[in-house]
C-alpha cells in the first residue's frame, strides 16, 4: 500500500512506524562511524575528526539501500535508489545529529572530571577537545537540546577559549531553544565566581528575545564588585 493513499489515522500510524524505522536504520549506519571520528577527535588530529563529524552530522541516509548519502545533496547516493524528498532527508539528518551529539558529548570533560581508572589527557589538548566539542554542537539544532547542560557547565571552565566556545554554541541556540539557555544561564548571574557572572552575561546578550526576563538581573550586574563583570552586563544589554 503507498503512503501517500493513506490518510487520517491510519496515515498517523504509517508515519509513526517509518520514522521508529527510520531512526534505527540510521544508528545502525551512524553509530560505527560517530565512534570512529570521535576517536579521532579524541587522539588524533583535532580539526580533522571535527570535520568529520560535522560532515557526518550533515548526512542523511538514502531510501534505496540505506546507507549514508552525499552531503546536503538528494538523490546521489551511487545505488541509483534515492527516490526520497527533502523531508525525508531533513529527518534522517536529524537522527545523524543525534547520534553525533551522543558521541560528542563524553568529550566534554577536564582532567579533574576524570574518574579513576579512566585515561588522563595533557590539559592543553583536553582544552581543545571541549573547544571543538562546543563548535560542533552549536550547529546541530535540536538534537543538542539534551545535552545544553553540559554545554553550560563549561562556561566556568579554567580555560578561557573553552568558554567562550561555550558561550557562542548557547547563543546559536538562542532563536529556537533559548527559554531552555536562559534558564540553564540564569543561576550563574548570582555565582560567587566572577567568571560565571561575566559568561552569563554575555550569553544573555546574544539571546534575543528570551533573554528579556532576565535583563534586570543582567542590569544589576552593572553593580557588581568585578570589572570584568560590569564590562559584561553594559555590553550584553547594549544587544538589546
């Protein structure tokens, strides 16, 4: 039966199963090769693995044989199968970001985070793990939505360049999951350490509209006993 003579309710149902199918379908492809690259990430050469990933995080899976497709280009797949339309491909991609971020988000981690028994990585090249990591996630949309939490706990990170990568992958998610940000962002307005209360700021300023709430509390960090913060708090609602 084609989907496309189904409607109501039945064509609910359809839709239900094909996306389960499809989200399986395209772990099963993704998974082995998310592993691969953060791997390489992880202890080979940093921009390459990054590239790679975000590669991967760009894909999505032919209807035909179901494996992965060219890059950002429907219906090139070499099995000469690939029938599929944008939505399926916008789909699929989204599953591909998923497994990326699940792969990605271990890496997340310091020196002091690693619990014993696990593998210790020199600081600087951790750093630059976290650093790319952020990058990554700032450009998956809304398959990072579970893992912003993460990305917020790094705005106190001891490296500068890590937060700020932080700090920019939040802002990207400002327009479309930015209630989710600034709630995760606004207890760190009142954080004894000034760092905090500087990099809440400047996430607050690149927000937009959910930030809004949350301007007071930005404006009384005009006050605070740090100059890096009162620098912050005048620049952030300047954006507004």
């Amino acid at each position: 039966e084609n989907a496309d003579d189904l409607t109501g309710d039945a064509k609910l149902g359809w839709d239900a199963v094909e996306m389960e199918d499809l989200r399986l379908d395209v772990e099963a492809v993704a998974k082995p090769q998310a592993a691969q690259f953060a791997e390489q990430l992880k202890y080979g050469d940093i921009d390459a693995g990054k590239k790679r990933l975000l590669k991967l995080a760009k894909a999505s899976l032919c209807s035909g044989c179901r494996s992965t497709y060219k890059e950002g280009v429907v219906g090139e797949c070499a099995c000469g199968k690939a029938t599929f339309s944008e939505a399926f491909a916008s789909k699929s991609g989204e599953h591909y970001r998923t497994v990326v971020a699940m792969h990605v988000v271990p890496l997340l981690i310091s020196n002091e985070d690693v619990e014993d028994g696990q593998e210790l990585l020199h600081d600087h090249r951790q750093a630059s793990i976290r650093r790319a990591v952020c990058e990554l996630l700032g450009k998956f949309g809304e398959a990072v939505e579970p893992h912003l939490g993460a990305v917020a706990k790094l705005l106190t990170d001891r490296d500068e360049e890590v937060r700020g990568a932080a700090c920019e992958a939040l802002g990207k998610h400002g327009e479309a999951r930015g209630q989710t940000v600034a709630a995760l962002v606004a207890p760190l307005l009142d954080s004894s350490e000034a760092v905090a209360r500087a990099m809440a700021c400047q996430v607050f300023g690149n927000l937009g509209e959910a930030a809004e709430p949350h301007l007071g509390a930005v404006a009384e960090r005009l006050a605070d006993s740090d100059w890096q913060v009162r620098k912050a708090a005048c620049e952030a609602l300047g954006k507004h």
